[in-house]
C-alpha cells in the first residue's frame, strides 16, 4: 500500500449562525504508521446531522464540543485498510465517528466504539446510516421506549421529511396511529402522503399553517416526536390532549441561532410529559436494526437518501441539513468508489 | 338576615406585565335572592396564587381565562350563609373557585364543586388553603406522583420559601432526600435552612448563583421541583444528572412578561424527563390532607402563612408573589371577623 494522502476538515472557528467553509481547514496530511492498538479506516460515507451542528458550538451538550483545530467530528462508515488491533482486520467494513476526513486513524481506546457492520447485509450503505443506522434507530426507540404510541392515536412528527422523522412516522403508521406530518412545502408534503403514506401532511411555511395543523389533528395529538423546537413544536403542543406524551429528539430550529425559543409552560396547562433521548443510550440492537431491514424488504417502510460528494463540501452539504431542501438521510461520499 | 352588599372586583382590562386597581372594577351590588339549587357563600379567606396572574391573560392554558366584566376567579374559603342545594346547609365551611368579592353565589351547576370542610380540623383556615389545601397538595403529589424523589438523591426546589415550594422541600426532607432550596435574598436563604430544615439555600438574586448552585449540588441534581421557569430553571437543568426528572409546577417567571424563556434543549443533552401537572387532576385527596395535617402535628412539617387584609388590596396583594416579598402561603382575609 502506498502512503496515501489524508484530507482534513480541522475546525478552525466556531460559526455563529450558518456553517460554511470560512470555518474550517482543509489539511493534507500524510497518514501515519500504525501503533499498537490502532486501526485505519478508510472513510466511504458520512452522516450529516443536525447535532454535528451542536458539536461546533462551544455550549454545554452530551459530548465536548470539537476543540479549534481537531478534525471535525462526525459518525461515518469505511473500510478497515489496516489493523493492529485483534478486533479488526483489513477489509471490515465499521461505523464510527471517523469524522471529516479521508481516513481515520482509529487510537487503541476508541477502537471499542467501532461496531463492525455484516458484509452481506443487502442494504445500501447510506441504508446503514440511515432508514436501518441512527435514523431509523432513533426513530424506533422514540416510538417504542420514549413515547410509545397506541393503535388509534394520533402522532404528529415534525422534520417529517428528514432521515428520523420520515422513519418515525411510518412506524407510527406500523403500529396503527393517524400520523401527521410536519413538513416544509407542497413538494415535501406530498411525499409524506403519497408515498410515505402519511394520513395528513402539514407545511410550517404556509401562512395557515397553524389552521392547517387544527385541520389535520381533529382529535388532538396524543404524541409528538419533536425534531424542531420553536414555533413549530409551540404550535404541535398546542393540539395535544391533556395528559400527551411528547419525545423529544431534536430543536433543530433553536441550533443556529443558539437562541431559547421554547416555552414549556403548555406542558402544565395540558399536563405533559416531555422526555429527551439520545440514541447513544441504546447499544447498536441487533434487533432494531433486524426488525427495520425486514419492514424495509417487506416494503412497510420506505427509505430514502439525498447522497452528496465531495469531502471538501461537507460544511456546505451540512448546512442543507437547515435549508430543508432534501429529503430522507442527508450522507456525504468520501470516497468516489464507494 | 339583612341583605348585604357585596363588593366584587371585576376585571376591567388585561394587564400587561404587573397587575395593577386599574386593571379592575369595585363594585357594590346587592346579593341576589338565591334560585333554587343555590348556594350563598360569605367569602373568608382568599388564596393568591400565581395561577390566577395567568386567568387574567388570554393565552390558551387549562381553565378559559377571566372574562371581561367577569368577577376575578380564586379559589376561596367561605362559610354558607344560605342554601337552596341539598348538599349545603348554612353554617358549612366550604372551600371553592369563590371569586374575589364578599359573597358568591354558587350556581346550581357549579355547587359540585364546592368542597364541605370539616367543622373542627383543628388548623387555622389559611393553612387550610396552604399546607393542607392546594398548596401542599401540590407539592405532595409532585414529589409522589409526578416526580418521586428517593432517599439519598439530591432534589431542588425553585421559589422554595413560597407555598408550595417550603413543604416540597420538607417533604423532600421527610422523604429521606438531600435538599437544595432557590430563594431571592439571605433572609429567605436562612429560613430555608434554619428553620425549615434544607440541607442547602442558593440565592438567586446573588451574583455567584450559578457557582452557590454548584457548590450546594456535588452529586447533581435528580429531581428538579420547578416553579420558576426561565434563568432559574436553565441553572438547574444544568445541574443535573443524566436520566434526571423534573416536575413542572409553574413557571412563574413567565407570567407576567408573557415571553417563553425556557429552553428543551438541555432534556435531550441530558435524558431528562419533564413532566407538567396540575393539581386539579388530585380529586382532593382525604389520605394526603390526613398525611399532611398529621405532619404538621408531629412538627415534621412547617407551614407559615402571610395574611394580608382588605379585598379592595387584592391586586395590590397579588403582586407580592412576583415581588417575592412574602414567606410560605399568601392569603387574603376577606371578613374582618375571619
């Protein structure tokens, strides 16, 4: 193997507002010989996410924010080229936080956080980050562990046309709720119930949005898996029913203007339970993961990715996670080949 | 009997930010002769709660707000001076939605909600309307119910030398758990540990809040009793452990400005729980008014009541909630003789 060449995105200053490349380094590093321990990775896909934003930030959150010159932490897949560590061997393929860059350079002690994926899984790898990876991970224990969701009740998801939301309300769906989604535009809305089998989509960006949100919701909401924040859950918690469950994955309206826009008074007034979940906490579910493959090849549950190229874009492909201009698991190929 | 008059103070405009005399009407009406399935109820003491800030306001919450021209609503004691409801007779102690005004006449449909009280509790009538009535029911069924601290966890209470939050701390304490009270100023700060028995009193108006918070939580926080909402509530949240619950009883510093300050964000970064009540759901409780009244008995349970007099001072007496000024249970006494 010839020594090859290591791009990496360094974080150089934390943007206040919207990402973009003014914010990063773009190094060429060679990769250094292997110690005791380590593994090398060869970075195929990455998974661009909304808390990768929260990452930049220097704010108190679950893992400490990436340092002024560390490489841009992010979850990924790739291929081991190199091991010296018992648990892997060249050629495996694993999901990490590998992180912005051509190849990972796994120390000895993270190496236990690397899960090595099946070769023959039959999915697609952007599927493995997505629809049968965190997404859809995230969007199963929501709905299972959070905020179970009963035949007969009304969900209603917000983001509904991104990675987690489109999985959660089509397991919504799965388990016989009325599921109503919250999208931006006609475009969007139109895949929730025409494709995704929504019972109802609604579009924050419409004037009536609020009307349209009573219209869809005649019986009130029972759950809400909340991926926004702000207005739009302001507006979601104003339909439930009195004793309403909400889980509350993400605020993702509140993660680049950095400011609070919540109000939690409804949840005493309506007598709610609202309960934040990371995904960390479930250790990689074989059966999860198993369960949603098999919705997936039943055709149950339908998945989609917006796969993007290019390393050196990653600051901008991370910002359309804000823009809403894309549907289901937004992934970055690294590598041309993959 | 003599027909008496009947001050009312009805509600004129909708304040915004303090409650002002100019926001009400006092007038002199003559009571009504009662129809049949009435009640007259000469009012004796009324509760000032922050609750009834918020039932001057037209924003959704649990009860439609006050009307205009309406008598302002507020749960009361009063004694029956007249009936033409089976199920009253004059004489009977009874506590209910009374209004501010000297006497109500409790419809038909509404004597239901009248509560008799026994003739000889052996508790002075404010205490009836805080450690044993609303208040304490309140923060019992909090740390019970809605959020149950174990022995050895560390529990906060915000506004903790109010009513509800003095007997959550106790409570707290009676339940085995460490306790760290947050009130404004030293005074407050030392009758929380001195005399109320907390392990630990932060001020908040102090400069060093955040590190008095720290220093008085080493372990975290488990549970958060809330009733402060905002700045205070963002501090504490920030204390606590992963998994941690929070019982969203009010958050008072909303009220008066209307402006949602609070932040979700830190329930996902922190896997916390938050979950809204309201004591209306406690269909009065004989065991806990019992469990309550039997502390207060032993001294395991200290209760204190600020009473203030003159129905004309009612909005004047309901702004000392916001100014902090008080100690435990505020009540207003509405008959001279009381």
């Amino acid at each position: 193997m010839s020594t090859p060449v290591n791009r990496q995105l360094l974080l150089k200053t934390r943007p206040e507002g919207r990402v973009g490349r003014e914010h990063f380094s773009l190094v060429e590093a060679p990769v250094p010989a292997l110690a005791d321990g380590e593994v090398l990775v060869r970075v195929l896909y990455l998974s661009m996410d909304p808390t990768n934003r929260v990452w930049m930030s220097d704010v108190p959150q679950y893992l400490p924010p990436v340092a002024i010159g560390e490489v841009m932490r992010a979850l990924g897949i790739g291929r081991v080229v190199a091991s010296r560590h018992a648990g892997f061997a060249a050629g495996d393929l694993v999901q990490g936080l590998v992180g912005w860059q051509d190849y990972a350079v796994v120390p000895a002690d993270q190496a236990a956080q690397l899960v090595k994926l099946p070769a023959q899984s039959g999915l697609p790898l952007p599927t493995l980050l997505g629809a049968c990876g965190m997404s859809g991970l995230t969007a199963y224990y929501g709905l299972t562990d959070i905020a179970p969701v009963q035949p007969g009740e009304t969900l209603v998801v917000s983001a509904a046309a991104g990675s987690v939301g489109s999985i959660a309300g089509q397991i919504g769906k799965i388990h016989g709720a009325r599921v109503v989604g919250i999208a931006g535009g006609p475009d969007k809305c139109r895949y929730l119930t025409e494709t995704l089998g929504f019972d109802a989509a609604v579009d924050y960006k419409a004037d009536d949005f609020r009307q349209q949100l009573k219209a869809a919701t005649p019986d009130g909401v029972h759950v809400d898996f909340e991926n926004v924040g702000g207005e739009v859950m302001r507006a979601v918690l104003s339909r439930m029913v009195i004793g309403g469950r909400v889980a509350l994955c993400g605020v993702i309206s509140n993660y680049n203007s950095g400011r609070a826009a919540d109000d939690v008074g409804v949840l005493i007034s309506k007598r709610l339970t609202m309960r934040g979940f990371l995904i960390l906490d479930y250790r990689k579910s074989r059966e999860a993961v198993q369960t949603l493959a098999g919705w997936l090849r039943d055709g149950r549950l339908k998945a989609e990715e917006t796969v993007a190229d290019g390393l050196e874009n990653a600051p901008d492909v991370l910002n359309r996670l804000f823009d809403g201009d894309h549907r289901g698991k937004l992934v970055l190929r690294v590598d041309p080949d993959a």
